[in-house]
C-alpha cells in the first residue's frame, strides 16, 4: 500500500512539473512574441519618424526659396517703384517747362515783390532750344491729327506715310516709294484738271497787255481804231505821231471803254456768284476736282485708310513761274516746306 502510493505521488509529482514546464515555455514565447512586436513598432516609428523629418526639411527648403523669391521679387518691385519715381520726375518736370506758368524767370534787379514787372520774361535754355522739332515727322499723332484737321498738308502727307508704314509694315524711309506710286497715280490728270485755271491765267494776262496796247500804244491804236473800230484820226491830225500818249488814250477810249467795262462787269458778276456760291457752301471747280482726285485715289488703294488718303490727295502742288508743277516725288524723304 504504501509503495502504491509512493509511485502515485510521483506520478502526481511528474505531471505537474510537465506542466509548470509548459506554462513557462508558453510565457516565454509569449515574452519574445512581444519584444519582436515591440521592436517592429519602433523600427515603424523610427521610419515615420525620419519620413517627417524629411518632409519637414522639404517644408523647410521650399519656405526658404520662396522667402528667397519674395526678397528677390521684393527687390526688383523696389527698384521699378525708384525707377518710376524718377520717370515721373522727369515727366513732370517737362510738362512744367511745357507750361508757362511754371516756367522760371529772373528776378528783375531793384523792383520790390514778386508781381509780373518784377520777372523778367522767359528765355530757353540751350539744351531745351536743341530739342525743337525741325520735320513734322518728330511731331506726335495727335498733333498731326489736329493740324491736318486744321488743313496743312505736310501733317496729311506724314500720316498718311505711317498708314503706309503701318499697312506694309515697312520703315519710314522705305514708305517714300510707295508714296511716290500714289503721287504718280494722283498727278496722271494733272494737266487736263489745272487746263481752265491755266487759260483763265493767259487770257487775264493777255488781255491785261492787250488792253493797254490797244488803249496808249500808238501804232496798234491806230491800226485798231481804223480797221477794226472804223474810226479816223481825231480832227486835224494828220498823223498819230503828233498826239501824246495821253491824247491817244482820250481817241481810243470812245471805242475800248464799252468793251473794258462789259468785261470788268462780266468778271464782277463771276466773282459775285462764286462768293454767293461759296456761302451755300456749294462747291466750285476747285473743289470738285480736289474731290474727284482723292476718291479716285481711294479707290485705287483701299489698302490705306480711306479717310487719310482723300485728305492728302485734295492738294495740288506748288507751280513756279515756268507754270510747271513741283511734285512731291522731287523732294524725296523731305518732302515739301512744313513751315516748321
């Protein structure tokens, strides 16, 4: 009995420390399981950790540049503000010399206060007296505008060359030749339009020398007043060459003064119906072929604007005393006499 229980006991005995083994086996992989686990935490957050230290340093340098970017930007805003600030500087102190009331003027020697008799009056500068325009291609659009509203053909010619410029795209010396095409084309009728104002010219002449001739010339008043008017010598004359000049247009006078007066009075009712005429505001010859010569142009070129080349046409040149005309083409990149 007692040896029954003695192996019993050890039965017992061994079972129990098989199970205190296992139970401390399983806690010790329990621990391992938990360092593992514990360790793969930390290498996770020392890998997050250094992602955001890199995304930080990221953060850090994009500020950076764009702290740099808005110095620099800063920079160059500052200096535009200075260079601005000195632009209207100078623009506003050339409107003042532009502006007589801002014009500085001499104080007059011994004269009391600041009144207008105090000042002497304005005399400019050299480097101001150089910069004068000397072409009225110097000169701005809205100054040829109104001048050329005002009718001055040199203003019309130089707008009408930067249409040229501006259409072809080509420089303003090279605007010259296309400019001589239309002066050739718009002086084509020149002669046959100027034909009645160069008849009226001659016969006004003519009959301007004519009319003296046969009034006090002897030879031709003679011949006139006997075979033409009819009429004999005055009473006891038996030659012209005795009377004076003076005589001679006494005799003459009876004839020549109906003819001189009717003409004198033709020539008063024209000219009384051209200045009726002109306030109707009807137009004349003059102005119908200035018309007709810049709509015909016009449309010849409807490249140009239409307006600037109608206004430039409506001009005929100057003539000289040969009655020959000087047309812009002669004058080149000149041009004719602006007045400036």
């Amino acid at each position: 009995m007692a040896l029954a229980r003695c192996l019993a006991g050890s039965r017992l005995l061994g079972r129990r420390c098989c199970a205190s083994a296992t139970q401390a086996g399983g806690a010790s992989q329990t621990v391992q399981d938990m360092m593992q686990k514990a360790a793969n935490d930390r290498a996770e957050l020392r890998s997050q950790l250094k992602a955001q230290c890199d995304l930080h340093k990221q953060r850090t340098e994009i500020l950076q540049r764009s702290l740099e970017a808005a110095e620099a930007e800063r920079k160059q805003l500052r200096d535009q503000v200075s260079s601005l600030t000195k632009d209207f500087d100078i623009l506003a102190s050339k409107m003042q010399e532009e502006t007589i009331g801002f014009r500085d003027r001499i104080q007059r020697k011994g004269v009391k206060g600041k009144g207008a008799q105090s000042r002497m009056a304005y005399r400019p500068a050299i480097d101001y007296s150089e910069k004068q325009p000397s072409h009225v291609c110097e000169l701005n659009h809205q100054s040829l505008a109104e001048l050329a509203m005002l009718g001055d053909h040199c203003a019309r010619r130089e707008r009408l060359i930067r249409e040229v410029m501006a259409v072809d795209n080509i420089t303003w010396g090279q605007a010259h030749d296309v400019l001589n095409n239309l002066v050739r084309y718009n002086e084509k009728y020149y002669w046959f339009e100027t034909l009645p104002y160069r008849v009226g010219i001659t016969a006004a002449f003519l009959g301007g020398i004519g009319s003296y001739v046969l009034v006090f010339w002897k030879p031709a008043a003679e011949w006139y007043g006997v075979n033409v008017a009819g009429e004999e010598l005055p009473e006891g004359v038996e030659d012209i060459g005795e009377m004076t000049t003076n005589q001679v247009g006494t005799w003459t006078w009876s004839w020549m003064e109906p003819m001189i007066g009717t003409a004198s009075f033709v020539l008063l009712c024209a000219q009384f119906i051209r200045a009726q005429a002109t306030k109707m505001n009807m137009k004349t010859y003059g102005d119908r072929i200035l018309q007709w010569r810049g709509t015909r142009l016009a449309k010849a070129f409807p490249e140009y604007d239409s307006s600037m080349v109608r206004a430039w046409a409506k001009h005929l040149p100057k003539v000289g005393f040969d009655f020959f005309p000087a047309y812009e083409t002669k004058f080149r990149q000149k041009g004719p006499s602006s007045g400036l």
